[in-house]
C-alpha cells in the first residue's frame, strides 16, 4: 500500500514538472496526447476514491495480478474518445494540472488510512484493499512510462515501482523474463509498449508478449 502512494506520488510529481507545450505532445497510449492521458489519471484517481468506499461483504474473488485482464489485441474501449473530449475541454494545462494534483493527493491519502484488510468491489470483482491498491502500482506506473515516452529527460518511475512491476508482469506471464534486462525494457517490451530488438527476440524464445489491460 505505501508503493501505491509513491508510484502515485511520482506520477503526480511528474505531470507537475510538465510544460504547457508538452500536454500537446503524443504520449505512449496510441491516439492520446500526453493532456489526454493526464484526462485519464484524474478518472483513475477518482475511481481509487470511489472503490476504497466500496466495501463489500462478498468473499475476495481477484488479487492484485488476476485484477488485470491479458489480451492479444489492444483495448477498444469506447470511453477513449470521451477521455479525449474530457482533456480539451480543460483548456489550459494548468486547469488540467490542478484537477489531477488535487484529486490524485486525495487519492494518496485515502490510500494512507485505508485498512488493508477490507473488502472492496470494482467491476464486478471483489478484492481486499491491500491487493486493489497494489494492482494500481502497475496502472500508475505503466502510465508513467507512457507519460514520458515521448518527453525526453522527463522524471521517470521509482525504481520499486519498477521492480514490482515486473514481478507482476513476470507472474501474468508464467515465466520470468531475461535477467540481464533492466525492469523498464522488460515493461516496454512485455506489454507490447516497443518491440523487442532482434537480441531481445533471441533471449525471449518462446516467451508470449501480452498486452495487457485493465
């Protein structure tokens, strides 16, 4: 839970340090600027803040990897385009700017009071909140990759967020990838956000390269 407030923590850190000209720069998220995707971080953080108030009685059904859902194909989901009218409807970056710090802090300490131990629903999938918050270390860190792809010398995630991520990835996959890979290429690659180099393809083998989606 406390990897949760700081992979948040340096998302938000980050979309602070952001000029204005780079909201209108494409992000990793095919078809989302950067703005956009800083559209969706406000949704996700207001989704944390509506599920940590969301117990339920019901036994646990998901944990933190079996939350998120593999697929062969990228995500077509129709509430994309309203992201993205979302995003320009803010106008300045600074609006947008404000909106994700200030829903996004609230997000960080709900997280910080929440008791591990409780139960929560979010689509139809009941989860301790230890384990929800811990699948967002991977949405908040996933989306930082994304944020910056495109921003040269832009803050990166924290290390741990990094690590963890991996683990997750590792476990969704079922084997563990190169040890000599650096947790960041093993993201981009194994979530199909850039392709594998032909010595990365050699070292992979047989190992399938999900895209995974929440």
């Amino acid at each position: 839970m406390d990897l949760f407030s700081r992979s948040l923590a340096d998302l938000l850190k980050t979309v602070s340090e952001l000029s204005d000209d780079d909201f209108g720069k494409p992000s990793g998220c095919a078809g989302w600027l950067v703005r956009d995707l800083v559209c969706h971080f406000v949704i996700d953080a207001q989704d944390v803040l509506i599920t940590l108030v969301t117990p339920t009685a019901d036994p646990v059904t998901h944990d933190a990897v079996t939350y998120w859902k593999v697929s062969d194909e990228p995500s077509d989901d129709p509430l994309s385009a309203l992201i993205v009218r979302l995003a320009a409807a803010y106008g300045e970056p600074w609006m947008l700017k404000f909106h994700v710090d200030d829903v996004g802090s609230a997000a960080v300490r709900a997280a910080q009071l929440a008791d591990p131990t409780l139960k929560v629903s979010t689509q139809d999938m009941v989860l301790s909140s230890a384990d929800y918050l811990g699948a967002y270390v991977w949405e908040w860190t996933l989306h930082h990759l994304d944020l910056i792809m495109h921003l040269p010398g832009a803050r990166e995630p924290h290390a741990a967020s990094l690590a963890r991520c991996r683990e997750t990835l590792e476990r969704i996959a079922g084997t563990p990838f190169p040890a000599s890979w650096q947790d960041k290429d093993v993201l981009l690659v194994g979530t199909g956000r850039r392709a594998p180099t032909e010595a990365e393809r050699a070292e992979l083998g047989d190992l399938r390269i999900p895209y995974v989606l929440g």
